[in-house]
C-alpha cells in the first residue's frame, strides 16, 4: 500500500525495468505456432484452441454501410477478469497487477489481479499457474462484489465476453512480486495518466459502484439533484426497441481472398487503409508464463476517439448513449458511447459522411472536456490500439432530441445496466471508469 | 368491464360459439403452402417466411444426455405480445382478446391485446390489419411500463424471442368484438381455471408487478417479512457462474433421415414416443386474419409439470430456480422452475432417472399445493401441448443445500431479472404469473 503515489510511480518503473521484454513484427504467414488452414486461409493456434483470425461478412441495416467483410478474433470461450479488493481505513483498495502485454503503448501497464483466458487458467498453453486465480473459481472464500459476463469490442470480437469479478477477500494477501495494493482514490488518479490502466483493469473497474451500494440499479429515482429524464423502465424500453428493430447478420467467410482486404508487406489489411490490419508478433519476455511466443494482433491505423456527450437535464447530468451495432456484437446492440469511431478514417469526406456527433465531441472538447485521456485497448489482441476517451459537456442548449438509435441517461442509471451483461458495451465500460477521475463527475 | 365474473363467461362462451372453426390432421409431408426442402427434408413455408421445422443437433455438459437430435421450430424474428392496460377505480385493467389457435385446448383462450409475428404485422400471409397494434410500434401515446425482449420455450424454438409488452394508454379504447376489460383480480381468478389464459397472455402478465411498482428490482431488500437468503448480486453471480460453466453447441441437421426420429403416421415422432411429434392440422376459421390455412405443429406426447418447490427461510416464502439449458436455449441457461419435464418420458425408469426433485414436487402437491392448475402452451405452434402448473411448499426440514445449478430465491427477486430478457424463462413467467391466484402466495 502506497502512502503517496509518487512511491507507486517509483515501484512501477523498477517493475517494468526488473523485467526484459522484446516485442518484434513477424508476417501473418509466418507466426511461429500458428498455421493458416489451407482450405480458408483462417490465422489458428496450432493446437486448435486459444484464439483464431477468421474472415466475416456482415450485413445489417443498422451501420452507414449496409454490408462489409473483415477479419475478425474468434474466441469462443469465456476468460475471467478479476480484482481482488479490500476495505481498510474505511476505504475499497484494489490489487492489481503491472503486466507486460505485447501491444501496449509502454509494454506494461496496470491490470487486474487476475486476467485469465479459459485456455490459460486450464494450461493450454503450459503456463504457470495463475496468480491469486483461487479467488475467483468456486469453491470462493470472498464476497462477490460484481460478476458479470461482459462483451469484448465488437468491432474486432465475434460475441467475445469475458467474466468480470470483484471480490472482496477476508484475509490480505501480501502482494506477490509485480502486484501491488492502490486505492480506488488512487486509482482514479492513475487513470488521468495516459496509458497506465489497461482495458482489462477498467472494464472490471466500471462495476466498482456495485461495491459501494450493491443494489445500484435499484436507488433510482435517487440522482442526487433530481430526477433523470427517463425511467429505468423507459430506458429499457428504447433498448429492447433498439434490439427488436435492426438486424445483424455475420457468417463466417474465408480470410483468404476476403474482399475489400489485402496481403501486403506482411500484414493483412483493408484496400483503404483506414480501418485496421492483422499482423504478427513474436514476444521475448522473462516475466510472462511463458517466456517467448508468437501471435497474430489486430493493429488499428490510427488513433480512436470513444466520447460521450453530456449535459444537465433540469440539474442532473446525463450522457448521451448510442444503441451501437458491431460486427461482433452478440445481440444486434449494447449500450455504447455517443462517438465511437477513428476520426482519420473519415478524413477528406464531407461532414455529412462523418460519425454523427464527432464534430460536436470535438468542438465541445476543445472548449474543455471533463475526461480527456488516452488510453490503450487490450494489449493481448490488439497492437497500439489507443483510443482518446472524452466526456464533454455539450452545455444547456444542445437539443434533448436525438435519433431513435441515441437516447439521455444518468450515469448511475447506464451503471445499473451495467450488471446485467451485454447491455453496456466495453467502450462505455471504460469511459464509465473514468468517470471517477473527473472531480466534475466523481460527486456524481 | 365485468362487475361479475359470470358475465364473463357469458360472454366468453357467446365469442366461443359466434365462430366456426375446425381443426384437422393432415400428414407433415402434404400441408398445403408448406414444402419439403428436397436437400434437408426440413419443412418451410412456400414463402421462406413465416416459420420452419428443421433439425437440430445438440451437444451440451449439462443434460443427462451429453447429445441428441431432434427437430425444433426456426422462426429467426421478433413478434409482438402486448396488453393494453387501463387504471380504473384504482385497478389495473387488461384488454384482453378472446382468441382461436388451432393448438389451444377448447380452440378459444384468452390472449393478450397483440399477439403478431413480425410476418403478421408485416402482412406476409395477408390477413387484416391487427387490432390495436398502434399502441405497440412508434409512435406510441401510452406510458410503457413492461418492454422485454423473452425467450420462448427453449425445448421447441431455437432462440425465438418475443417482445413482451405492457402499455397504459391514456384514453379507454372501446373493446371490438372479441375483445374484453378484465381487472387483475379477475384475472387472478381465471388462472385458476385450466387451459383459459393462454401462455402469451400469462408470460406479458408476469411483468405486471412493474406496472404497480416501477422499480421492483430496486426495492430490495424490501420484502416484507425479512431479508431473501441471497442479494441479488450473490443471485447474479450463481447465474453468472452457470453460464460461464456450461457448454451448448448447437447445429442444424437435415430433418429427413434425422437420427432418433421416424416418420410415421404423418408425423415425425421419436423412436421411443417419449417426447413429442411434427404434425401437421388444417384449420377453417371464421373469425382469423385468414380463414383458412394449414401448418405444421410440434405436439407432445403426454402431459407435462412444470414446478416450483418453496419453503419458507427465515420468514420468507422463496422459490428453488434452477439454471436450465434446453436445445433452444439462446445463452446456455435461463432461470427456470425447481422441475420441469413431462413425467411420463421417464416411466419405468429407476428413481434415480427421473427428473430431479420431481419426486418431491408430486409429494408436496399431493399434500396440498399452493398452485396447481392445467394450463396450454402456445397454440400457434404447440398441439394439445398442456402442463400442470404447480407450487408446492416442502416445509421448512427441506434442506437449502442445493446442487450448484439450482438457488434460492424470493418471488419478488426472480421477478426483478424478469425485465432483462434472457434470465427467465417461458415455463418459469407462466408460473410467476400464476402466483396472484394463489391466497398464500398473493399477498408475498
């Protein structure tokens, strides 16, 4: 436990320094491990499990274009992410972990305590045994704070979850060596800090309020100023309307003369350039269960932008949340962020032809926005995946009247949704997590 | 309005005998404006819309049976269930719909206000416009108080869901011919008698609680005696952790030759006769969108329970739910009741065979049970298909140790997952909505 968080700067650094990690490109066809199966030309692990590249074409009438292919991951297994917590000095304190992953900005970066695959925690890949994994896999000792089937990013996941634990423990654990004790003070800190708090660490983190007041969902209409402009009855009604209305359609389709996508310089990537590509890594790493391996990762062409835009309804803050299909969202829509796109991927079209809102994200950023910070997706799958997540106050004059697929909210109100799975997508997940770092929003 | 239930059946039996209809079997292969698919032997309708019966292979870790085929309903669309409310002297009103389907015991149940697949509401099959669909697409004037998207029954429909909804409307819309006012009293009183509420009606009017109190999900813990024996986060997690364990893997299978299954008769039937059929009716109605059509439908071969065991711990009456999957069963589990099974397919088997707590349900409800009534399930799809709806109290030397797939939990809980889609199943609504017929059960 860090007194200061100048201690934790001084830990963490000799952290990443205590351990040597060397991260390298290999072409997609030359993956150590991996093969690419003649009939489809799909990316798989040569023991058939951990994870796969395949190709996947896609049609819904709920996305600007109708129908597209792409390379997606296909993992169908559910890994566990989970964050052992304590209470001392009237405080939750979390233990997380400083773990290199091969595409993280920066190598390493906070994670939770433990961050399983299935194929890790059952020793597909002859590991060491995971790390205080005991506390999530029954029979438990602790109590169960949040635990939740959660959705990976759908843009690059086909119906990925992982299972979101919090767990607060009886006894303390000293911390092993890489892991440390920091305070959900503390943490709300670290998260100002580009790049520091993985994706893993803020997905679990989002359910923290569940910690404090276990029935959330269930304190409404109890804003602190007033009342949200819709119930939670409402709200769910304009998802399940969402749901009901749009279609997604996805079948699987070989990667190999995938159309729209093309082999060049050793990656995979779409004719455009402005989307992402698959490519491939070899890891050496002297901290890891395994000490070297290879992978293929996803690798976006720019950096995200993940924004919500918010203003006060008669006195309470709401975000503006977007019913958001993905290619791999497992049912039609989840509840995500106003603006989730790269912005450089629309660059030179008309205004018409940009994601809806980004304009006003940016501009109301730039006037000051309330969380502002870059942040890295999982560095497990994904390589320099960086996303700028923004919470930007649209001030009072900006129209309560949005398109049937947007809809007004009250973070706490998105937060109960939140427990239920597959209702908040990852990228809103995150975003929540912030929410804590802002003293404009923490009081919240 | 009824100031008299003998009114109602007065009326009722008058709708009965208005209309003419008839029913008759008609082999699966020769249905009119259904085909054979010539590669499958699957059975479609001439448009390639409405619904098909193809077959399906199912391999799971969490059945007696680790696979099977069989054939199941493919009917990949969202229709509409929905009731029309009204508050009068400080009731809460129904308008329902006395309404033929050709599967019904008696042809003529009582259904809610809307009951239209998509091709209904769309107009596939050409019927007349639907009766008060207005109140259930946008734009809408009635205050939603239920809107849901729930799970069919898992054993015959491959993740069909239907969009459950309760509206109140502002102004009295003046019943049509076959439409009625019921109170929810009077309602209550209906369930008791057998094959009258049809399950399209019973599975909306489960989400009637969240008309008389928005928030029911967050009012605990409120129950009125104590506390339930777990939070709804700890109910959460066991449900959480169900579907993160178990596996089910379904594909689909030519129906012709489908292995376990034999034509004969003109039906489909398994080879031991232990669990259902394909069959095939042609109906001539007086009173349908369309007067005459034909159909295949899935009949079973005997009489079905589906039961709640409840006891009381520490005051409160809970109920035992047990994390169920079935063919269809869109993610792994939905809660379900303590049994549900057709007792007669385990007939001379050893006790420890049969169903698990089916013993103890059928000696508590010969002891007296808390409900216990014969109601069908959906008409539209389902020959004759009845269950006996019980709950029975096993007294308080049940023992709460349970297998981990099955938890305790209050009525008042279980309602509260309802209104998130996918944690309830069909058979689990039916029963929830049966609990107001029940004194002892009523006022909980």
């Amino acid at each position: 436990m860090f007194d200061d968080l100048a201690d934790f700067h001084t830990w963490f650094a000799e952290r990443r320094a205590a351990n040597h990690y060397e991260v390298s490109a290999v072409p997609v066809d030359r993956i150590e491990g991996w093969r690419t199966e003649p009939e489809t030309g799909d990316l798989v692990h040569h023991t058939g499990k951990f994870f796969a590249v395949r190709g996947l074409e896609v049609g819904t009438d709920h996305r600007e274009t109708a129908a597209w292919t792409q390379p997606i991951i296909h993992q169908p297994e559910i890994g566990i992410l989970g964050i052992v917590v304590k209470v001392v000095r009237g405080e939750v304190w979390c233990l997380l972990q400083a773990k290199m992953e091969p595409g993280n900005i920066n190598l390493v970066q906070l994670s939770p305590t433990v961050q399983a695959t299935r194929s890790n925690y059952t020793r597909v890949h002859r590991g060491n045994a995971v790390p205080y994994l005991e506390h999530f896999v029954a029979p438990r000792e602790g109590r169960v704070a949040l635990d939740v089937l959660q959705s990976e990013q759908g843009s690059w996941f086909l119906s990925k979850r992982n299972r979101n634990m919090i767990v607060e423990v009886p006894e303390d654990p000293a911390p092993r060596e890489d892991f440390c004790w920091l305070s959900t003070s503390q943490i709300a800190e670290l998260l100002r800090v580009p790049n520091l708090v993985n994706m893993d660490a803020r997905t679990v983190l989002s359910g923290l309020p569940f910690f404090h007041a276990p029935e959330l969902t269930e304190g409404l209409p109890a804003e602190q100023d007033g009342r949200p402009l819709h119930t939670t009855g409402q709200l769910l009604s304009w998802f399940t309307g969402c749901r009901a209305r749009y279609q997604l359609n996805r079948r699987f389709v070989p990667l190999a003369g995938l159309p729209g996508w093309r082999r060049i310089g050793g990656e995979i990537i779409d004719e455009g350039k402005r989307f992402f590509s698959v490519t491939g890594v070899r890891v050496e790493a002297s901290s890891r269960e395994v000490g070297s391996w290879s992978q293929p990762m996803l690798r976006p062409v720019e950096r995200g932008v993940i924004g919500f835009l918010g203003r006060h309804i008669d006195g309470v803050f709401h975000v503006l949340v977007h019913a958001r299909t993905e290619a791999g969202t497992q049912d039609v829509v989840e509840m995500a962020p106003t603006v989730t796109c790269i912005p450089a991927s629309y660059a030179g079209l008309p205004a018409a032809r940009r994601p809806r809102y980004l304009r006003d994200l940016e501009e109301a950023a730039a006037r000051g926005a309330l969380v502002d910070v870059v942040h890295s997706e999982e560095g497990g799958r994904f390589y320099h995946a960086e996303n700028r997540y923004v919470v930007a106050d649209v001030g009072p004059d900006f129209g309560l009247d949005v398109p049937e697929d947007y809809c007004w909210m009250t973070p706490r109100q998105l937060t109960g949704f939140l427990r239920y799975g597959n209702h908040v997508n990852v990228a809103a997940r995150c975003l929540l997590s912030c929410f804590p770092s802002a003293p404009a929003l923490a009081t919240r």
